[in-house]
C-alpha cells in the first residue's frame, strides 16, 4: 500500500497508526477491561468473602466455637446464619477474631448480647399473644431470659420460673 492510499483501498491522506501509538491504544484498552473486570469482580468477591464470614462455617473453623456450633446446628435457629442474631459488623467481629487469637481462650465468652429487637424481627406478634410477654418485659426481663436455658436452645423453660416466682413449681 503506498502513503497516499487510505485504510479503505482509496487514495488521500489516510496512514497507518505507528506501532508505538497501536501499542499505547492496545495498552489503554487492556487497562480499561482490567479496571472494569476489578469494578464488577471486587464487589462480588468481597460479597462472597463477607458471605463466608457471617457463616456457620467460619465460626465452626475455631476450636472455641465448637460445642456453640453443634448446639445451633440441633437448635430451633439452625436455618438461621449466626449473625443475623449476632450481627456483628466489620469492626467488632474483627476485634473478637483479634482476642481469640491473641488470648486463645477455652471456651467462647459471652459476646453475643442478642438484644430483644432481633427477636422480635422475626417472632413479632405470633408468640407474644399466647403469653404475658409484655407483662415481663415491663420488668425488664429480656427474650432470652426465658428463652435460653442453654446456649442455643430457645424453648422457654419453666424451670427458670421460680427464681422470679417462688411460689410457682418448677417442671
């Protein structure tokens, strides 16, 4: 092809790109799908890591967390992933991941103050008319005074009953 003929077989003052322009063009339009790749993928990946984290499995990977994760698993909650009761964010669960693996401790520690609010996200009126909930509320007895007799078991109990009830008979 000689200089005076265009890309399209006419003749004028088409020319060819230089290398060195072909490879800035061929540069420039990698590092765009790069940075679109990383746009649509990073948001994904961080997704499916905090997907894992706010897992049962990744609370079970700890020695500590053991007998809690078997106890959810045979546990009324068990279809429910531990921090949509224990929802800690980013920064609180990695303060409780630093103190595990700074003070390996024996067992878990209490850390997990399920305040009533979450309760009642999903337990809002069904259970509350079968008994005197407000009643014992307006002492300020919480959900899970009742209804944790054991780590994870949330069937109230009435055993517990006569504490606040001496006249009442256990089970």
């Amino acid at each position: 092809m000689s200089p005076s003929t265009n890309l399209e077989g006419g003749s004028g003052g088409g020319h060819r790109p230089s290398s060195a322009a072909a490879l800035a063009a061929a540069a420039l339009t990698a590092a765009l799908a790069v940075a679109g790749a990383a746009l649509l993928l990073v948001p994904l990946a961080r997704g499916a890591a905090q997907t894992y984290l706010d897992s049962p499995a990744f609370c079970a990977r700890c020695h500590v967390m053991v007998p809690a994760c078997q106890s959810w698993r045979c546990g009324e909650h068990r279809g429910i992933g531990c921090h949509a009761c224990h929802g800690a964010g980013a920064v609180e669960g990695a303060r409780r991941l630093l103190l595990v693996l700074t003070r390996n401790p024996a067992q878990v520690q209490a850390h997990a103050r399920v305040p009533d609010e979450i309760c009642r996200g999903c337990h809002a009126a069904v259970e509350l008319s079968v008994f005197a909930h407000d009643a014992h509320a307006r002492r300020g007895m919480r959900c899970l005074d009742c209804h944790a007799p054991a780590l994870h078991r949330f069937r109230a109990d009435r055993a517990g009953c006569p504490r606040c009830h001496p006249g009442l008979p256990g089970p």
